[in-house]
C-alpha cells in the first residue's frame, strides 16, 4: 500500500496487520474528522457565512500596505465643503452692515456689491395638516327626497393621507425601522400619533399601491440580457420561506417563495431564461445551459481558499487556484478601468482558462472527497465559469445581488421574518421598490407618496421603469 493512503503515525507494517473492518472503519473515521474540522475552521473569508458569525479567534483580514500618507485630506487635495444655495432658494436674508469705521468712528454709508456670505439651514417643527371632510345630507323640496354628497374621490378611505402611508413605506422599507420605531419616530418627529396597529395598515396600503408596478418590474426584468440571482432564507409565521432577488442595472425584484429548489429559481427567473444569469455555484440554478450563467468568482474565492487551508493535494491546488484568481482580478479592473483592452483581456485568459481546467482535473484524481465533489462540478459547467470573458456587460462575480440582499437579511434578523402572506407581499414589494429607484437616483418617498395617491383617486401608480430602457430580448 502506498505510504501516502496511510492513516498519519502508523506505520506500513502495522496497517497491513491490522483487519481490513478495522481499516476501513480508521478511514471512514479520519474523514468524518476532517470534515468537521474544515466546518469549525470555516469563516466570512473562506465560506458564506457573514463576518457577524466570525468568532474572536478568527485571523483579522490582512491589513492593506501602509502607503506613507498621512491620514485625511492630502495636501493639494480639492475640497469639498459645502455648496451656498443661489438666493432664489434661500428663504430668509439678513445682512449684518457696519454702523461706524473700526479706525477712526465715521459713520459708515453705502453697500458691499460682494458681502461674505454664510448659510445656516434649520429645519422647522413638523406640524401635521389635519384635513375634516364634512358629507352634507339635504332634503328635496320638491319631492321630498333626502339625498347625501358622496365622499370625494381624493378622500383617503383611513385616517392617514397618502404622505403619511408613504413616509411610513420608508421608514421601514427604507431606513429599516421597526413597526414600533416608525410609530416612535413619527410620534416624535411629526407630532402623529399612530397605534403599532395603524402602522402594519400603513404598510398594507403602500404593498397595495406598489403591486401594479412591481409586476410590470418582474415582467421588464425576466426579459433584460443580463441578470444576477440569488436567495436567502426567510420565515412566515413558522414557515421556512425563500427570499429571492433578481438584479439588472436599473431595476431590481425580490420575491418571497415558498422554495429554494430549482422550482423557486424557475418562478423567479422564469421557465424559459433570456440572456446570462450571474449565481453562485447552488445546485437550484444547475437547470440553467452553462453558456446563460456565469459562476460568482467570489464564491470560488472562498472556496479555493477554504481548500488552501487543508492539507496535502488539497492544499496545494487551493493555493495555485488562488494565484489564478488573483491575476484574473487585476485583469479584470484594468478591462474595467479602460487601461486594458478587451480582446487584449481575452487573448491573455486563455492561458489561465488552461491552468484552471488543468488543476480541477488534478482536484478529481487526488483533493479530498469534498473538493472531488466540487472539481467535477465545475468542469461540468466550465462553459459557465468563463462566461465574463467572452460577453460583455456580463461581471465574474455576483456581488450586485449579494449587496442589496443584506439589506433584507438585516430585517429579518431585527423582526425574525413575517407573520403573514399579506405582511410578505409588503416585504417583498418595498425592497423592490426602493432598491429600485435608488439605482436609477429617483427619490424614494416622492415615488411612494405619489404611489398611494394614485391608489387612493384608483388612478394609475407611476412605473418603476427607466424612463428610457435599455431594449428588450424578444420572447
């Protein structure tokens, strides 16, 4: 037997006397125990977990090279302080003149054409508009008749206007308040007094006003060329859910499914798929041609990194992955910064393209189990691994869904999911319509203030589209 399948500290001749039962069962031992040592050893930097789970004794991540500067503002640095306002919109002037010379007592006469000019902006105490509608009820003197005025159109049906149910919207879709928060804040900033109650109804208007409009963005987003996915988990009630996220550069949907399986990704991303996905390696986007999706290099980062910290093959095939990956990104921001050209770009990641193939072939005949597992997956779906390379507008890394994924992650860690279908339509329709309008720089509460207004007259709600989109893939 060779001496590298011995077990370590047992020497050949031992092995051989020792009953096959019991080798096997040594084996069998020896790879449960490393197993779990790979899982205690696992972190932020070498799996996907978040760095709030890292314990103390996790290594910091390396410090960057000092560069010598001092800390702050360089010198010849180009400040930037803020701006005066053009007198158009500044509400109130007082010009400070002085009444006699500082030298000899004369009084003074005359204007300064160019006064120093400082601004202070104040913000003024928030006094809610309360609004009596009064419905009259007269009598015919004719006929007799009693006839009552129906309610305006404009009226909203509760006690809050459309403002109100707005603000709300963001403060808890937005800011990330809890109900009893936003009851605190509006209470306290806009002298409104509204129950924790009052607020979960708040909410239910504005999911009510945005559900025309995020439908019409779920439909733009299957349809667009290129899209990142992912998923995190979520409980309704006592249901385990799915909260998925579909991003393009304009407009991003979240949807709270009921599985994480391929069926989810398929509702999300829909049947028939349009253009690339971006994904990390989960098995629920495997359904996908590998020639529509691109492998997150992040994930792999991790990956590689966790193989480098085992031993033996394992080891050694994590490192050089890690020196591909490495050069691979310094490429890739040049291409990105303009400094390197795109077939320049391609021509010179062929070679590493080679190297990868070469290495993950050497993964299959002697990493670990585990890293075997993860060596044939890859090749299988190589085409996927080099999407980035060969089209454009496609990033190695799915770091655009992740990003705006944590925001919903934090709200389930502050409210442990939701308690109803309707109180996760309201999640998932407020992320989509803030992350949203936040990629295309369109103001939040104005979107949904004019939103619920809309709902209230049964008008129409404003798109959540680009005002000038980008071409559709035809279906």
């Amino acid at each position: 037997m060779p001496n590298q399948t011995l077990p370590p500290g047992i020497s050949e001749e031992d092995w051989n006397a020792t009953p096959v039962a019991v080798r096997v069962l040594v084996m069998e031992l020896l790879q449960r125990v490393a197993q779990l040592e790979a899982r205690l050893n696992q972190t932020s930097r070498n799996s996907s977990k978040p760095p709030s789970s890292d314990p103390p004794s996790v290594r910091p991540r390396p410090a960057k090279e000092p560069t010598g500067r001092k800390s702050g503002g360089q010198l010849g640095h180009e400040g930037h302080g803020r701006k005066l306002k053009p007198e158009s919109e500044v509400d109130q002037i007082i010009d400070v003149r002085p009444e006699q010379c500082g030298q000899c007592g004369t009084l003074l006469l005359g204007e300064d054409p160019e006064p120093e000019r400082h601004q202070v902006t104040e913000l003024p105490r928030i006094t809610p508009v309360v609004t009596e509608y009064r419905r009259h009820c007269l009598w015919c003197v004719a006929c007799g008749t009693r006839t009552q005025a129906p309610w305006p159109a404009t009226m909203p049906g509760g006690s809050f206007g459309p403002r109100v149910q707005a603000t709300v919207g963001y403060l808890t879709g937005r800011i990330g308040a809890s109900q009893r928060e936003a009851q605190d804040i509006l209470a306290t900033l806009c002298q409104t007094d509204v129950s924790v109650g009052g607020v979960g109804a708040l909410e239910q208007a504005v999911s009510a006003a945005l559900a025309v409009p995020v439908a019409e963005a779920q439909t733009y987003v299957q349809r667009q060329p290129v899209r990142n996915a992912d998923e995190t988990s979520w409980r309704e009630k006592t249901q385990r859910r799915w909260l998925w996220i579909s991003v393009t550069p304009l407009v991003t949907i979240f949807r709270l499914l009921k599985t994480r399986g391929a069926a989810g990704a398929k509702e999300l991303l829909g049947e028939v798929v349009w253009g690339i996905i971006g994904t990390d390696h989960y098995a629920g986007y495997h359904w996908l041609d590998p020639r529509q999706r691109q492998l997150c290099w992040a994930h792999l980062k991790r990956e590689f990194l966790a193989w480098s910290e085992r031993t033996g093959e394992t080891a050694r095939i994590g490192l050089a992955l890690l020196a591909v990956e490495k050069q691979l990104f310094e490429w890739w921001y040049r291409v990105r910064d303009g400094t390197l050209a795109w077939a320049d770009f391609q021509v010179a990641m062929l070679p590493l393209m080679t190297r990868v193939r070469t290495l993950l072939q050497e993964g299959v005949a002697g990493a670990d189990a585990k890293a075997q597992g993860t060596c044939r997956n890859l090749l299988k779906r190589e085409a996927a691994v080099w999407t980035f390379v060969w089209e454009t507008g496609v990033e190695p890394t799915n770091n655009s869904a992740a990003r705006p994924l944590r925001r919903a992650v934090l709200w389930r860690r502050r409210s442990f999911g939701t308690q109803s279908v309707a109180g996760s339509h309201f999640v998932e329709r407020i992320l989509t319509a803030v992350t949203t309008l936040r990629q295309q720089r369109r103001d939040v509460l104005d979107y949904l203030t004019a939103a619920c207004t809309a709902a209230i007259s049964n008008d129409p709600a404003p798109s959540l589209l680009p005002l000038t989109s980008p071409p559709l893939l035809a279906r």
